[in-house]
C-alpha cells in the first residue's frame, strides 16, 4: 500500500530456509531510500533472519523519487520453506 513504487527492483536473496511473510513498513525518503520500520500486523514473522534480509534488500533497491517523505506497506514473501 502506498504512492511509492520500487524502481528495477532486485532480486531478494533469502539465504535461508524460511517460509512465510512480512508486511514492512517502510519510511521512503524522496530520493527513494527505504527504511524499514517494523512488521505490520500479518507478517508471519516479526525479526531475526527475515528482516535482515529485508533490510539488505532495501540497501540494495530504490523507490520513485517524490516530493515528500511517505511511509508504505510492502509484501515480502519467502517461499523457500525446509
């Protein structure tokens, strides 16, 4: 949810063995640098390796550029399951 979209998103390297899903909110600048907040309310996961994952994947990837600051809830899906 949010006005923000990832510009040529990159792939997310999950490393590990995990399943389930994060709803990240995310605080984008308006030179389009994420940061993670916190998972929302759904996420199958909360911390640990999921949302370090995440947090490389932000570092790794840009939103459009806007005029303000916005916050948004993006999906991560982890599908690799053990």
């Amino acid at each position: 949810s949010g006005n923000r979209v990832v510009i040529n998103p990159k792939s997310m390297n999950a490393g590990e063995n995990l399943k389930g899903k994060v709803l990240a909110e995310i605080k984008v600048s308006p030179d389009g640098v994420g940061s993670f907040i916190r998972a929302t309310r759904g996420s199958t996961y909360t911390s640990g390796p999921a949302i370090s994952i995440i947090q490389e994947w932000l570092r790794r990837n840009r939103f459009n550029k806007a005029e303000d600051e916005s916050v948004v809830v993006y999906e991560f899906n982890f599908l690799l399951g053990g």
